[in-house]
C-alpha cells in the first residue's frame, strides 16, 4: 500500500491518534451494538438453539479475529479486508472486496439507527405510535454522526472510546448479575422453531453473526493507529473475546427472564428484562446504555465507511470521489454519498413492533451477507501467500496457523448459506452492480497504469 494511503487516514496534523485503548474500543463498540441489543428478540422463536449458535459462532468470530490480526501483521495498511484481498487475489478482486465491504457497512447503518430508536421507545412508549418520528430520530442519529466524522479521524475515536467505555457497566451488569434471576426452566426447549435443527443452526447464523461484525474494526483505519502491528493484534482478540463473553451470558438472561412469546414482539428485550428484574430504573437506565451504545456504534462503522472506500480509491479501485480529502482530512464526499445510500435504505422502514422485528432481520441478513465474502477472500489471504511461497509467509510461519483460517473460512460459507436466498440474492444484485463501474474505472484515467507499491498487478 502506497505511503500516501498510509497518510490518508491520520488527522490534520500527521500525526498517528489511535492507541490501543482506542483500537479495542473501536472493536467493542462496532460489535456490542444494535446487533447484540436486539437479537434476543429475533432470535427467541429459535431457543436453546439460539444459545448454541451464539456458541458456535463465537468459535468462527473468534478465528476470524486471529486471521484479521495476523493479517494486520503482515500489512498493516488503511482498507482492511480491501487491502488483505488486494495483497492475496490482486486488484479486481480488491475491488470487488472493497465495493461488497462498503455494501455492507451502509447497509448497517440503518438496522443500527433502528435498534437506536427501538430502544428510545422503550423510554418514550409515545414513540410507538408514530412512524414518522422514529423514522426521523433514526435519520437524525445517522446523519448527526456523519457530520461529526466529517470533522476528522481523530475527534471520531474519542466519540468511539467515550461511548464505548459508558456503555460497558450496564451490559456486564446484566450478563453476570442477571444470572440470578433467570429461569433455567425456559431453555428446556431446543428447537422451538418446528425447523430441523442444523436448519435452525443455520437461520441463527447471520443474526449472530451481525453482532460480531466489527471483528476488523482496528484493521481499517491502520494508517492512523500507534504501533499497528502490536496495537491492532491484540485490540482484535481482546476486543472479540471480551464481546463473546458478553453475547452468550447477556442472551442467556434476557431469554431466560423474558417468555419466549413475550420476547419475540419486543423492541428493546435488554430494558425489558432489567425492567422485570430491578423495576423501572433499571429498564430506564439499559435503554440509556443502549442507546449511547448505538450512537458509539453507528460512528464506529461511520469512520469505516469513510475509510475503506478512501482506501480503495487512492488505489484505483473505487471511483475517485470516494478518495477526495477535505481539509481535515476527511473524504467527505465519499461519506455523504454512502450515507444517503443508507437515508434510502432507512426509509423502507415500516410501522409496528412485528414490522419492526421483521424490517431489523431483513437488513441484518443483507448487511451480513454482503459482509461474509470479504470474510471469505480474508480468511484465504495466508494460504495464497504460502501457496505462493511469498517471503512473509516464511517469516511469519503461516503454515501453523492454516487450520484457523480453514475454520475461519467454513464458518463465513455458513453464514452466507444461513443468510437465506432472499439475503443473498440482494447482496449479489448489488455486488454484481460494480461491474460496470470496475469498466469505468479501467478505462478512465483514475486507475494507474504501473502496480502501486506493495500491490499485485494480477
């Protein structure tokens, strides 16, 4: 990766902002989010399954987070999984990465804007009856956000490490404490569902999964991060082991607090079982949290969906707005037209708590599944570099680490197949959407002729 790539995401005064406080907080807070804080919810029709798939995915989440830190070893670099891709496949693969990548985050930001206003009802039950409102909170939060990442990289990661660090006491409260009062009685029940288990297994993938998206958050803004190769490491496996832990015991006691029929209809299940179990403050206090939590959410994912596209830009694989820098050094154009993407996306919104429910796991499995194929490309990064018998790959003893990738890569095909054909259909429309703008790119003059440094021209 070029040096100016490198630089693109510091902030206006050159120097690297990014520690590893900030680094861990940024993964914490983009995976303890929206998609942590309404998944009981949806995923309570599934039971005890429910339970064993946040288990089972945490073991791939996991491996995904080693494959990310190994990778941010060998190119600590600005991009992420576009930058890892474009290392192991070349640049069109690069690009078909980094266009599927920023599909991803966009489309987040609205199921993440709608957790945040699900939770705010549960403050304000006025809230429910009027669509209208929601809609606009939601749009406001999102564009709130966007405006304060427009003032750089680094006011954006005390925004992350301020949330993020807020956010934590109440959620490890109801993880570890709430298991005093759960009924082990309701996880009698497997497989509720009437599915066949691994179908069920299955359907519980990308909803799982979409709470421990994030698992790369250190990784993108590289460029702007003190001692990458040593911070980003461990802020990646520190985060996802501490998010894990989190998932499993908070899931645990809400869905067993809360009746199984109850909690599929709700908007905000972690205020409600505090509301059941501590009275009114408490459930006053949870929604507090998760609704700070969101807004530390939606602006994690909001410096990533500036810097990835950025990344791919000054590279030549995005179209060349998405690499333009205002003076704070900011790509501002790039992320006011990906969060209009996400306005449109926010107002196929409808009313109603069900609709509600339904509208979350419509995105969450888009945003999930576009997310899975870079997942895949990365966690393939190591092995075409051994096959190739590139230089680092004997520095770095890759070959002991093969079979993390292998689970790595079997959990990511999981998910996209658990996505279902609805997900994926969407996704591929929209991936197969950069074909023609890859035909622009390679006839217009923004994509250099010579390799940039680092790249593989194949």
């Amino acid at each position: 990766m070029s040096g100016a790539t490198l630089a693109a995401a510091r902030d206006e005064t050159g120097e690297r902002s990014l520690g590893l406080a900030t680094c861990t907080a940024l993964v914490i807070g983009n995976m303890v989010g929206s998609g942590f804080f309404i998944a009981p919810a949806a995923l309570a029709r599934f039971g005890t399954t429910a339970l064993i798939g946040w288990a089972v995915m945490s073991v791939g989440a996991i491996s995904l987070g080693v494959v990310f830190a190994r990778l941010a070893r060998i190119a600590p670099a600005t991009g992420g999984p576009y930058a890892y891709t474009r290392m192991g496949f070349g640049r069109f693969a690069g690009f078909l990465i980094a266009w599927g990548y920023w599909i991803s985050i966009w489309a987040s930001l609205p199921a993440i804007a709608a957790a945040l206003v699900g939770y705010l009802r549960a403050l304000v039950p006025a809230l429910a009856g009027h669509t209208l409102v929601g809609i606009a909170i939601g749009l406001g939060s999102m564009w709130g956000v966007a405006l304060l990442n427009l003032r750089g990289v680094k006011e954006a990661g005390i925004f992350q490490a301020v949330t993020t660090y807020a956010k934590l006491i109440p959620f490890v409260s109801i993880a570890l404490l709430g298991l005093f009062w759960v009924d082990w009685h309701s996880f009698e029940t497997i497989n509720p569902s009437g599915k066949p288990f691994l179908g069920a297994l299955a359907a519980t993938a990308p909803l799982t999964m979409f709470a421990f998206l994030g698992i790369e958050s250190a990784t993108v803004p590289a460029g702007d991060v003190i001692d990458p190769r040593r911070t980003i490491p461990r802020a990646t496996v520190v985060g996802t082991l501490i998010s894990a832990l989190i998932y499993i015991l908070g899931t645990a006691v809400v869905m067993g607090v809360i009746p199984r029929e109850t909690l599929m209809h709700s908007s905000a299940p972690f205020a409600d079982a505090a509301r059941l179990m501590w009275g009114g403050w408490a459930g006053t206090v949870i929604a507090l949290a998760a609704i700070v939590s969101s807004l530390g959410a939606l602006n994690g994912w909001t410096l990533m969906l500036a810097q990835v596209p950025m990344a791919a830009a000054r590279d030549g694989a995005m179209p060349p707005v998405f690499g333009h820098l205002s003076r704070r050094g900011v790509p501002a154009r790039g992320l006011l037209i990906s969060v209009s993407l996400s306005t449109l996306l926010a107002l196929l919104s409808t009313s109603g708590t069900s609709a509600f429910v339904a509208f979350y796991e419509l995105i969450v499995n888009l945003s999930t599944d576009a997310a899975m194929v870079p997942y895949v490309f990365c966690s393939l990064v190591e092995a075409i570099l051994w096959v190739n018998r590139r230089p680092v790959s004997r520095a770095l003893r890759i070959g002991p680490f093969m079979p993390v990738g292998i689970v790595a890569f079997v959990f990511s095909m999981g998910t996209i197949y658990g996505a279902g054909a609805e997900a994926g259909m969407w996704s591929l429309i929209l991936i197969l959407l950069a074909g023609p703008v890859w035909v622009f790119l390679r006839d217009g003059s923004s994509v250099p002729g010579e390799t940039p440094s680092g790249g593989n021209p194949n």
